[in-house]
C-alpha cells in the first residue's frame, strides 16, 4: 500500500461496514461453535460466535477523505499478512497478559502483572496450544482439553469449544481467516474508531473501541478487554506485510496500561507433535456433549429448572451442605469436586438480590457463607440457565 493512500485517511468520517462474505463466514462460524464456559468469566468469548453475528450489521467509523475507499485499503493490508501466515503452516507467539496464573485465558485487569503465554498453532495439521504457569489448553483434532498443570485438574470439552477455551487468544486460532476478518472487531461496537498510519517502513492500524456491557454495577468493569475502554494497535512490517506486533491497552483511571502484548512472533516454529496431545497425568473431568447427554439421564437437572436464580443457590448450597454429589454435578458440573472440598458442609448466612453486570448473559449473587470450620467467607456466584439443560449453573465464583 503506497504511503500517499495511508496519509489520505485522516480526515472525514465514513461508514465502513463488513462484506456480505464476512458476515456469512461470522454466521456460518456462529452455528458451528457455541463457546463454553469452563471456569470463572469464560463467557467472554461467547460475542464472537452467536451476539457477533447480529452486531455485524452496525457500520464503524474510519478516518478518511472523500473518495477513498478505506475498506479496500484496510483490507489489502490485512489480506497480505494473512498471505504471509498461509506461507507458514507452523507458528509460535509470545504473549504478555495482564491477569493471573491460574485464571481464563479472557480475563484482564490493569492492576495485575503481566503473566507471560505462549501459542503455538499448526495450522497445517488443525492442532493448537496455550499455556501460561498455571494453566494450559490445547486442541488436539477432536477434542479440546483444558488443565492446570499445578494442580492436575483438567477438562475435557468437544472440538466445537475451541472459542470457550481459548477466549481472547482466539484471534490466533486462525490468522489468516482473523486478519481478513478484522472488520469483526470493529463492526461490534458501532462507536469503535480506526486508524492507519505509516512511519519508517512500519504501518499502524489502531482501533479505539469504547467499554462494552451495563455496568450499573461494576463488578465486572475492568475484568475484560471488551468491558473496559481500549485501544487495539497492529503494526505490520511494509515491505513483507507480515504482522510484527498486536496490543491491546486500556484506559484505566485516566492511564493507558497495556493489557495484552505479542512479544514475539516465531514464523518459523519447530514443535514435536506431542506438544498436541492431552496429558495422561491429568484427571480428567469430561464435559464432552456425549457425556453430559448420557449424565442428563440420570441428574437431577429437573431440581434447578423453571426456578429463579435465588432458588437454585439456595438447592445448590444445600447440595454442598449435605454433599449432595449428584446435585453438585448439575449445579457446579462445571468443577472437579476436588476443588468444592473446601466448601463441604458450608451453609448459607446471607445473600444479596441477584445483579447484572458487563456482559455475562447471567447473574450474580453475592453471598457469605460458614464453612464446616466455622469461619466465614465472601462469595460473588456466576449462575446462568442458558446451557445445561436449562437448569442453573454456577459459571464463576469459586
């Protein structure tokens, strides 16, 4: 792209939406790949399969001079640099997140140190993996796995969550189709600003994107790169057109901090394939569709249906009361009962009216409770009802 069709873009406002190609490979990816969440905030992902597809219709706001067509522009120059990632099949980035060890993959905060991750992708044989200190994911062909190598817990999920698991690293599932697609990220929020700009061989394509979601309480401000107000910035080599670096900042309490940062990108990756494969020295909870058809046979998903979520804590703290296993199973199906122990014998002091927040598509409730021990703990539960059977879940909180 010459640098005369760079400098023309910075004037004028006008719409630049997302081809009818786009949308149809958004909607076709929205069918196939209902994200799942696996442990706390892991709904976050779920805007880039089904909520996406709808928002695609919204224009986003390019700076550009009349008679400029920023679309073809934009898209030459993310077109090339997904070339140069279909040039090779096997690659491996480098990543700086603000968050914690153990937490999603899509959970941020500014106040957090950076914790480092690493992706590699083989594209040529379908296979990923992430990991960070404690926790890792990979999907090896048929099935995608999730685990916390410190403490040998694991989850074993259908190749159809590949989005669930990887949340915000999705962007590196496939970048030649997300690259060509970016016109995504922007057409989410109508009120998102690009620019381009070139300098010393290098182009820079920024996106501002506002804060996303109610927060008429701000439980969940600051917790994801969508619900807080930030800036994310390509930079593209342009002789090559190969993408350098990708950051994302937020703007927290006036500052800008950077939340999430590619260091490093290895194009020329070599990994063994075991790298792919799920580890044996895990214990596995499997939550695979087939097995959670088989287990609906025989739960009591009926307990936590057609109730409201006030009720369902309720049944679900009695559960963990009375160490219920099979109401555990439907209520914290999402957890090893390994990781409720704590929690055996607890009962429940108090709670507080249940409140939204962000964008989870449920509900939280603050609640205190008295474990076996007799000491008291704080708790703010994540339930929702749309996934399970219809029957409520805990999707967060412990």
């Amino acid at each position: 792209m010459k640098k005369k069709e760079i400098e023309s873009m910075l004037s004028t406002d006008v719409p630049f939406k997302a081809s009818d190609s786009l949308k149809g490979r958004i909607m076709e990816k929205a069918v196939r790949e209902e994200p799942a969440a696996v442990r706390a905030r892991s709904w976050k992902w779920a805007r880039w399969a089904m909520p996406v597809a709808a928002a695609l219709a919204l224009a986003v706001l390019v700076t550009v001079k009349p008679g400029v067509t920023p679309a073809i522009a934009a898209e030459k120059l993310f077109r090339t640099a997904a070339e140069y990632f279909n040039q090779r099949p096997v690659f491996s980035a480098k990543v700086e997140v603000r968050t914690l060890p153990q937490d999603n993959f899509g959970y941020t905060h500014p106040l957090k140190p950076y914790v480092d991750h690493t992706m590699t992708v083989d594209r040529e044989n379908g296979v990923w993996r992430l990991e960070k200190s404690e926790r890792a994911a990979l999907y090896d062909g048929q099935y995608t796995w999730i685990w916390n190598p410190e403490n040998g817990l694991g989850t074993k999920l259908d190749g159809t969550d590949q989005v669930g698991a990887l949340e915000l690293f999705v962007i590196f599932l496939d970048p030649a189709e997300i690259l060509q697609d970016v016109a995504l990220l922007d057409s989410v929020n109508p009120e998102a600003r690009v620019r381009l700009s070139e300098k010393n061989g290098v182009i820079t394509y920024a996106i501002d994107s506002p804060i996303q979601g109610d927060f008429s309480d701000k439980y969940m401000k600051y917790s994801s790169v969508f619900e807080s107000d930030t800036r994310w910035t390509y930079t593209f080599d342009k002789a090559s057109g190969r993408l350098l670096t990708f950051r994302i900042e937020g703007l927290f309490s006036g500052l800008r901090k950077t939340l999430f940062q590619v260091t490093d990108i290895d194009y020329e990756a070599r990994v063994d394939s075991r790298l792919f494969e799920a580890p044996e020295e895990v214990d596995w909870l499997d939550r695979t569709a087939a097995n959670r058809a088989m287990e609906a046979s025989t739960l009591p998903y009926d307990a936590f249906r057609n109730i409201d979520a006030e009720q369902a804590l309720l049944k679900g703290i009695d559960a963990l009361q009375a160490w219920d296993v099979n109401g555990l199973k439907v209520f914290f199906g999402q957890y090893h009962l390994r990781t409720l122990e704590p929690l055996k014998g607890c009962r429940l002091v108090r709670h507080e009216k249940p409140f939204t927040s962000g964008q989870f598509p449920g509900v939280f409730i603050r609640c205190t409770l008295e474990r076996a021990d007799g000491k008291t703990e704080k708790r703010t539960f994540a339930l929702r009802n749309d996934k399970g059977y219809g029957a409520w879940t805990v999707d967060g909180g412990l």
